[in-house]
C-alpha cells in the first residue's frame, strides 16, 4: 500500500493533543502518516511552515490552528505569508482553524454548541459542565482528562454538528476542520496531488 507523509503543524498543545487523540483511535485511513509538530504559538507556524516545505520531506505540509480574536491580525498574517510565498491564493487549501478556537471543535463531541469567544476564562463553566472539568486553563493534567473523554461514537457526534458551522473564517463560529477530516478518512489521495499541483 503506497503511504503519503503529510505534516501537520500545531499552533499549540490543545491542537496537538487533540489530534493526537484522534490519530490514536485509528480513525484516519493508514494511507496517511501523519506527523504532528507542536510549534507552541501561531507566530511560529509561519516559520515551520517554511522549513518543513522547503525541506521537501513530506508530501504535504498543513497546518491546524486557532483564528483567535475576533480582528484575527495573526492568523490573517499568516494566510497573507502563506499565499506570498506561494504567489498563488493557496492558504484555504492548507490552513485548517477552529474559530474562535479550538474548543469550538472539542465541545462538539458533547453538544453541537456555538462559541462566540475564544477565552478559557469566557468558556470555563460551558466546558465543565460538558466534561466536569473545572476552572479550564488547559494545564496537562487537564488536557489528559478532556481528551480521554473523546472516542469513536462522539467523534461521530462531532462531524454532525461541525457540518452545521460555517466553513467562511469570517464567520463566529466557523470551521473547515471537517473538510481535513474527510480527506484523512478517505483512502483516495487525490486531494493531496490537487494542492501540490497548486503550489
């Protein structure tokens, strides 16, 4: 079976726990070896991004990050450095965000829910009265409880309510999370040769 390396590169630990967790529940199609890197802030994504393109180790390079605030200024730049770097309008096809996080998508294995803010803080009570954990800050200990909650059936809970948001970045909430899910659960490579055609 021929096999496709894609890199996905990690804003921070949230997103790379999570898919951590979900490459754990052998969801995705093991044509896809999916390396993870957590570059541990959205101002570092850029760089990596760069590196590990340049470095042409992989047949694909993504990455998977928070829009944030509502004005999005770090992620707008980054999209903008992206499809500079490319000369082509490209960074749709290889940023996938959860806006105005990524709770947004993590909550949706419990309840198609709506958040309009990306604070911890905002969210603590919506999160612990979905996963009984209390005061969220996303400390490691907290992080261990919340992604052991998530399996296969609320995986499914998860991509219904995902289908529900919109896939526009502008839009709060709004995610295209889904579309990188159905690529990764399809055996067919097809969409990998499409952007790289792009590129």
């Amino acid at each position: 079976m021929k096999t496709h390396s894609i890199c996905i590169l990690c804003e921070g630990y949230e997103e790379y726990d999570y898919l951590t967790k979900l490459i754990n529940l052998n969801i995705f199609h093991p044509t896809y070896l999916n390396d993870l890197i957590n570059v541990k802030s959205i101002n570092n994504l850029y760089p990596r991004y760069i590196e590990k393109f340049t470095q042409n180790s992989y047949h694909l390079v993504i990455i998977f990050c928070d829009t944030d605030k509502p004005s999005m200024p770090a992620y707008k730049t980054l999209k903008e450095n992206i499809n500079a770097f490319h000369n082509i309008s490209i960074s749709n096809q290889i940023v996938f965000f959860g806006n105005p996080c990524t709770m947004q998508i993590i909550l949706s294995h419990f309840k198609a829910i709506k958040l309009k803010n990306p604070s911890k803080k905002h969210n603590s009570k919506l999160i612990e009265k979905l996963t009984l954990i209390k005061d969220y800050k996303a400390t490691n200990d907290q992080r261990k409880k919340l992604f052991q909650l998530i399996n296969r059936d609320n995986y499914k809970q998860m991509k219904k309510t995902l289908q529900l948001i919109s896939t526009n970045d502008k839009d709060i909430p709004s995610t295209n999370f889904l579309i990188l899910l159905t690529n990764l659960e399809n055996k067919d490579s097809k969409w990998i040769d499409e952007i790289n055609n792009l590129l």
